[in-house]
C-alpha cells in the first residue's frame, strides 16, 4: 500500500485536532449562561438590539458581541463569575 504525502498529512492533522481542540472550561463557580445573557441585557438596557456573539475565551473570561439599536457594535470581555465588564488591556 502506497501512502500519499497530501493523505498523510490529513491522517496526522485530523488525528491531533481533537486534542488541540480540548479547552479550559468556565469555572465551576461561574455564572450560569443564562445568567451571563442577563447580564448584558441588562447592562445593555434598551440600547440592546440583539447578541451577536457570546463565546468563552480560553483566557478565562466570555466574549460577547453585540448590536446596539443604532447599529453600533460593541465588543465587551465579561468575568465569568459577576458578569462585570472587564477593563480592557
């Protein structure tokens, strides 16, 4: 059996994306979801037109995006347990 350079290059690629996918997890006493959603919404008041984004960063904190209802968009790095906006670096 004849093993292409191009095929073994995919083999060994898909082989290690899994472990290099693995990351950290919010910690265990972090605001739920749920709660981090309220808290931009509320923070947001009716200036909130909808999320955009909201994902956990491997940083330690989540990373939402969302529009304004004058079409702004605005970026904010959230603490994983207040849901304070953190200041930025």
């Amino acid at each position: 059996m004849r093993i292409f350079p191009a095929a073994a290059a995919l083999t060994l690629t898909l082989g290690l994306a899994p472990a290099l996918a693995i990351a950290a997890p919010p910690p265990a006493d972090g605001l739920k979801l749920s709660q981090i959603v309220a808290q931009v919404e509320t923070s947001a008041g009716a200036a909130l037109a909808y999320i955009d984004e909201l994902e956990w960063d491997d940083d330690g904190y989540w990373e939402v995006k969302y529009i304004t209802t004058d079409g702004r968009k605005i970026e904010e790095k959230l603490d994983p347990r207040t849901g304070a906006t953190m200041p930025r670096r």
